[in-house]
C-alpha cells in the first residue's frame, strides 16, 4: 500500500464517480480503475460496488476513515522533518469561508509564497460547521473563521476585530429619511440601531454561517423580524443585490473587501455599523492542539494578522 494508492482512493470515495474523480486528478479513468483495481487486490476486499452506481462497501468505509488518518499522520511527520532541516517543503492545507478567502487571501498568499515557495497551498471553503467538520477530521491543517469555534480541542489566536455593518442601497436611505437623509447618514455612520430599517427587504447568508448566527441574535435581542426576500450561501451575492437595490444586508466590515465592483447601473450602498457593541466579532485562526502545525503554518498565521491589522 502506497500514500498515492491511499490518496486516489479518498478521492474516489469523496466522488463515487470515476469520471470526476480522474478529472480532479488529472489522469485518465483507465489509469485511476488501476489503482484502485491493484488496492483491492492487495487488501483482498472490494472497497466499492459498482452496479446501479458506484458505492462504498463496509470496508471501503472503513479504509476511508483509516486513509485520512494515515495521510494526515505522514502529513504532520514531513512538515516535523522539513521544519528540523528547515527546508520547509510540504503542504499548507487551510479552510476558509469562501468570502473571507476573497477577501483575505489576495493579499496573505503573495507574501506566503514568496516566503515558502516549494510548500503547496491547499485550499478548503466552506461555511463554519463544514470548516470544524474538516479541522475534526485532519483535512485541513487549520480554519480562518470568527469566534466561538464550538469544536473542542482547537488552539484560537487572535487575528481581528470586527464590526458588523449593514450595507443599505442608497435609494433606501433616501426614502425612510427624505430631505433628513444626509444628516441621517452621518449620525447613522457612527452607530446605526436595525429598527430605524424595519419593513424594508432583506438579503441574508444562509443558517449554518457563523455571521449568520450572530445577526440573528441581534434580531431577537432586538425582537425584530426582517422582511426576507433572498437567502443565499455566498456573501458577495447579497452585497450585490445590495448594490443593485434589491434588498440590503449585514456583513462583517473585513467582507466589505470582496464587494463586487459596482455595475452601471448600481443604485451604490451606504455603510452603516451596527451600533450595539454585542455584534462585534472576532476572526480568528485556530488549529487542533493535539496535531503538530508546521512553521510555514505559523508563518501563514502571523502574516495575516500583519495583514489585518495595518
């Protein structure tokens, strides 16, 4: 049994397609049926069923949970061996959430790469259940995400602070404030209360989302109860509904970054925090106590809290 025999497997297992799966491999489909055909034989047992469709027998089950564990343990043993010579090659696995990456990631990976350029970087996204789900099982080597993290065992440092802002199309202002509109947003510039907003649109992130969650505890502290019009997984979509005047929205300051450029016809946002201090939030890196983080690991760590807190 070798590492790659283990790692084509987990990526047939994670499809139960071969088709996807060699694409994502970039071999061909006869190639990848050999390695998994020659795995078989050496473990003697069939590790899928192949009619109606491709499936996971028991012991394929049971070869996934042991592989990831194998590839994770030979994983954490090069990045020990290559921090000792400090030749510092192997793999930085990370999981964000995909605006934050957007939002992140264009300014962290120049500096990382110039730094540490034969470690390959490794990207997971994913809202903050799956980013815990995949730190649990050694699939990423660490999470950028806000606090808390409900995952126990998981090592947190600081990376920013942030508020939670309310994104509002410009015609929106306009109408709850008529001719008080422009001293209204700069009163509303230092803090805004989401009451002064009630029975206008909204565009939320789907539950499952960390923000998500904190805006949702504000609406009950507040027993206010948004006129929903669209939910959606990605953020930068409800700052562009936003743009477009289609509903507004409440994100954290940091995503802001990731906010499409404005279309011609874009109706343009006011940006409003939010005024109660409980909304506040922190982002934060975290990793597993118990796994060994690589010092290109660190690095990554520390570079984007240089980033964010210029």
């Amino acid at each position: 049994m070798n590492f790659q025999h283990l790692k084509y497997f987990l990526m047939v297992a994670e499809e139960l397609n071969i088709t996807r799966a060699a694409e994502r491999l970039y071999i061909s489909q006869q190639s990848l049926s050999n390695h998994i055909g020659n795995l078989e034989r050496e473990l003697d047992v069939k590790l899928f069923t192949r009619s109606p469709k491709l499936s996971l027998t028991y012991a394929g089950g049971l070869l996934v949970d042991t592989a990831t564990q194998i590839l994770d343990l030979h994983s954490q043993y090069l990045a020990k061996v290559g921090d000792i010579n400090k030749q510092y090659l192997g793999v930085l696995r990370v999981g964000v959430s995909h605006t934050c990456g957007l939002a992140l990631l264009p300014d962290i990976l120049p500096r990382f790469r110039t730094e540490f350029p034969h470690v390959e970087f490794s990207l997971f996204e994913g809202n903050s259940t799956q980013l815990e789900d995949e730190l649990s099982h050694g699939r990423v080597d660490l999470i950028i995400c806000f606090q808390p993290i409900i995952m126990e065992g998981v090592a947190t440092v600081p990376l920013v602070e942030q508020r939670l802002m309310m994104v509002v199309p410009k015609t929106f202002t306009q109408q709850l404030f008529g001719d008080q509109a422009e001293e209204s947003r700069r009163q509303l510039a230092q803090g805004a209360d989401i009451r002064d907003f009630e029975h206008l649109p909204f565009v939320l992130i789907k539950r499952g989302n960390r923000t998500r969650s904190i805006v949702d505890q504000y609406f009950r502290r507040y027993y206010f109860n948004p006129q929903l019009i669209l939910e959606t997984e990605n953020t930068v979509t409800t700052l562009a509904m936003a743009q477009a005047g289609i509903g507004m929205t409440i994100c954290p300051e940091l995503f802001l970054r990731a906010m499409p450029a404005p279309a011609s016809e874009s109706v343009g946002v006011d940006l409003f925090p939010l005024a109660d201090p409980a909304t506040s939030g922190k982002l934060v890196a975290g990793y597993q106590e118990s796994r060994y983080l690589s010092h290109f690991g660190q690095r990554f760590i520390e570079i984007a809290q240089d980033t964010l807190q210029k």
